[in-house]
C-alpha cells in the first residue's frame, strides 16, 4: 500500500511545504484533494450499495433535485441542516470532486479525474480508505475521516465526550493494528492547507494566471468543503455509528450493529471482483459480470465527460456525466447489491481520463466507449437482465449529442 504523499506534522496539521513555490505546491494539494474525494465518492457508494433494502432510507434514492444542475458549483448554508444518506454524501462528494477541478482549471493545471488506488494507505489516516460493505468499524472510518481536527482525539471544546472516543478508536482497531493515539489529520487539514497557500499565491500570483480570477471565491469554497465535511458528513455519519440511523425510536440503537446475521443488521455480504474478463479476482457469476462491465462503461463515460468538460468551457459535459450516474449507474449499483450481492467494481480504466489528444479526439473516445456501451446494454437487455430502473436512452441521447457537436 503506497502513501499518497500527504504527512501529518506532531502537531496534528498537514504539512505543505514540500515545493517554495506556492503555485506548485497549490497545484499539488488540490491534485491529491481530488483523488481524495473520488475514493471517499466511491467508498460511499460502495457501503451505499451493500445496505438492505429495508434500509433505502439511508442509502437513499434518486430525486429530482438531487443532481440538480444549479448545484454543480453552488452551496448554501441550508444543505449543512438537511437530513443526510449516503448517496446525499457521494454526490456533495463528487460536487467537491467539481469545485477541486474548478479550481485547477483557472490555475491553468490538468483536472485530475483518477481516484487513489484501493487499498489507499495515507500518513494522515491511521488505517487505510478502501471499497467495504458497511459495517460499525466501517462507519468509524468515515466519521474519522469526516471529523474535525481533535474532534475525535482530544479535550478541546466541542471534542467528542471520552467514551465515544473511545468507541470510534475500539471499532478502528478491528480495521488495522491499534490507531495511533497521538493527534492526526483528518480531510479539513488538506483544505486548511489548501487555503493557506493559496493566500500565498493569491498575494502575488503567476503573470500566467487570469488576472480577474476570483480568489476570496475560490477561498470561499475550499471554506465550505471543510464545513460541510465537519459539520453535515460527520453528523449523518455519527448518526450510522451509533445506529440512529437505522433504529431512530430504539432506546439502545446501537443492537442494530451487534449481529451481522441478524435481519436487522444493515448490510449484507458483498462479493468483491473485477469485471474485466480475465482479471486476477473477477466476479464469478457471468451475468453479475457484464451488468458490472456496462456499469464500468457508465463510470468511464462519466469521468471522460467531466475531464473534457473541465478541460475546456463547455459545462455541456458535467450535465451529461449526471445523465449517465442518474439514468444508469445508480440502479446497476443497486441491482448487483439486491440481486447478486456483489459489489460494484469500479474498475480502473486508465492512468487518465483525457480520452484523446486534444478536444475533437477526446469526443471521440468519449463517443466510441458510448457505442460499446451500448452493444452491452443490448446484449444484457435481450437477456432480460437490464435493472428495472435503468434508462436505455441514457446511452443513444449521449451518441446523438456527441455526433451533433462534430464527433
């Protein structure tokens, strides 16, 4: 398991002082900030799609203001208050997987659309982020990684009372050796350290970079992923830990968690494999496998979408990516959880997601993985295998807004 680069220093913050140049070190942070927030995105949906489903509640369902397009690069105070699931917290995920591209796109920097790689062992987490099936040590890892610096770890003011410290600490145990006891980092600590070299670069930026660029802004934003991670996030996830969630009238909520045969326990077991066909560990059940494979091809559209949207002006792709994760993915994620128990795969596809050359080639990567999509879709659909909630148009509206724009 290789570390991601990022360190913590003794007194809890993240160290970024790796590069004297402010503009590499910004460029840095906000490329290991990106992966960061596509693995947390996919570890959501992944602990989302192992739920029951008697406990939709929590996993939660698409509507239709749920990736509604005015939230792509907005926030409001309003949505830290709201009631959570967790498919609420994978999309403010990849919404922050946006606004970290956002922001290295008016620095002139490439968007970064790769997740880290599973397992992802990193010095400022005390165990290692990876795609599980949702379980209390499982929640611990998100309530840790969500938490606020000390929040978790010590006696400050607004500190967890010592008992359930102790409680997150016992369920991290069962993940890995003894968590270090000493003050670590948690997500806020790279946006704080985002925020303080920006305010470096900001004081004197590159000749190179937009002179209009909008840094109390982009300040502002960074600002608003940490909050929204301390505050909403790690509500909605303390609320997992303890069992509310699931038993909110129990008197002793936390019984939900005691047994992971019993009915009410929330997950069921998931099997774990790759959909490419000759994969080490490929999941066994050929049909399970080519419902995971045409949910490989949604994933891959939609990063190579927002890569070509973030890469240009042109907020057409962004849209598009919501169309085939709304349409598509979500029900062949629930589908592989409540018909085959198997866990979607979401395989890598590339190092990068930029699907060609320069703009005209990248469509056209983007349109030919969107055809083979479809040869799947049909396929499966002709076996009857299609999820009940999948929209077939998802694909062929794709290829006809593709080839209208000169693909």
């Amino acid at each position: 398991m290789k570390p991601i680069g990022l360190r913590r220093n003794p007194g809890g913050g993240l160290e970024a002082n790796d590069f004297t140049d402010p503009y590499l070190e910004l460029v840095h942070l906000l490329t290991q900030a990106a992966g960061l927030e596509h693995s947390l995105m996919l570890a959501y949906l992944y602990a989302g799609f192992s739920l029951k489903p008697e406990y939709a509640a929590v996993r939660g369902d698409l509507t239709a203001d749920l990736f509604g397009l005015h939230r792509l690069d907005s926030h409001d105070d309003d949505d830290l208050d709201k009631p959570h699931n967790l498919l609420d917290v994978a999309v403010e995920e990849m919404q922050h997987l946006g606004t970290v591209n956002g922001f290295l796109g008016v620095l002139g920097a490439a968007p970064v659309m790769t997740p880290h790689a599973f397992p992802l062992a990193a010095d400022i987490y005390p165990f290692a982020i990876d795609l599980r099936v949702l379980s209390q040590p499982v929640a611990a890892t998100f309530l840790w990684v969500e938490a606020e610096s000390s929040k978790l770890t010590g006696d400050a003011p607004g500190s967890e009372p010592p008992a359930f410290q102790k409680r997150v600490q016992e369920a991290l145990d069962q993940l890995r050796d003894p968590v270090d006891r000493q003050p670590v980092s948690h997500l806020g600590s790279v946006y704080n350290a985002i925020v303080r070299v920006a305010e470096r670069l900001a004081a004197k930026p590159p000749t190179f970079i937009d002179p209009m660029v909008d840094w109390p802004g982009w300040l502002s934003k960074m600002d608003w992923i940490l909050g929204q991670g301390e505050i909403a996030h790690y509500l909605f996830f303390r609320r997992i830990f303890t069992g509310e969630a699931f038993l909110p009238s129990s008197p002793d909520p936390g019984l939900v968690w005691n047994d992971p045969d019993s009915d009410i326990y929330p997950s069921r077991r998931l099997a774990r494999g790759s959909a490419w066909r000759h994969a080490r560990h490929v999941i066994e059940n050929e049909s399970a496998r080519r419902l995971a494979w045409l949910g490989d091809l949604h994933y891959w559209l939609i990063l190579g979408l927002l890569d070509h949207s973030y890469r240009g002006r042109d907020r057409t792709g962004r849209y598009q990516a919501v169309g085939q994760m709304t349409r598509a993915l979500w029900s062949i994620g629930t589908e592989l959880g409540d018909t085959y128990c198997v866990g979607f795969p979401f395989d890598p596809l590339r190092p990068s997601y930029e699907l060609g050359k320069n703009s005209p080639m990248e469509v056209q990567g983007i349109l030919r993985l969107a055809i083979e999509a479809i040869a799947v879709e049909t396929e499966l659909q002709a076996r009857g295998l299609l999820p009940s909630g999948y929209d077939p148009d998802a694909l062929t509206s794709l290829v006809a807004e593709l080839q209208g724009s000169g693909g």
